[in-house]
C-alpha cells in the first residue's frame, strides 16, 4: 500500500468558467483520456482561478476536470444533471 500526504488546501478556491464542448462522436464515450479536462484547468489558471468549472456551450454545469461539483439547498446536497454520467454520480442531480 502506498500512502502520501494530502497536499495542503486553501480555505477557499476560486473557479472560471470553460465551455466544455466535446465532439459530438465522443457523446456517451466514457474515456481514460484526461487531455480536454487538464487543457481546462490550464485555461482557467491562465486567467488566475484555481480550477476551472466546466459548463456546457448553453451554460449548463457539468463538473470540475478533477472534482465534483456540488452545492447545499435547505440541508440537502445537489448536483448537476448530467445523464452521460448517470452510472457514476448520484441519481439526486437537480
């Protein structure tokens, strides 16, 4: 078993936006390839954010390339709706 440290986190990050649009071919392609999510990160910390938040071309939120995104409404946890990810999320998505 190989064990590390967790690397030390802000209190806060900050997140920019990036359109997320992968060709159309590729829907409902789950893929080991991490390129578009690292080029997303790149393009945010470029701008001087911490991560990006990765939105659809219509403004929808998907999630971060390394992280999931999630928010507290009256004590309940969300999430974005995603079906391409129904198999690996929680089925709560609002």
């Amino acid at each position: 078993m190989l064990l590390e440290a967790l690397p030390a986190f802000p209190e806060t990050l900050t997140l920019g936006y990036v359109t997320f649009a992968p060709v159309r071919v590729l829907d409902g392609v789950k893929s080991l390839s991490y390129g578009a999510n690292m080029l997303a990160t790149r393009l945010a910390q470029e701008r001087g954010f911490d991560d990006a938040l990765l939105v659809t071309p219509h403004g929808r939120v998907l999630e971060l390339p390394t992280a999931s995104f999630f928010w507290v409404v009256g004590g309940e946890v969300r999430t974005p709706r995603c079906p391409s990810m129904s198999s690996i999320r929680s089925p709560a998505g609002s």
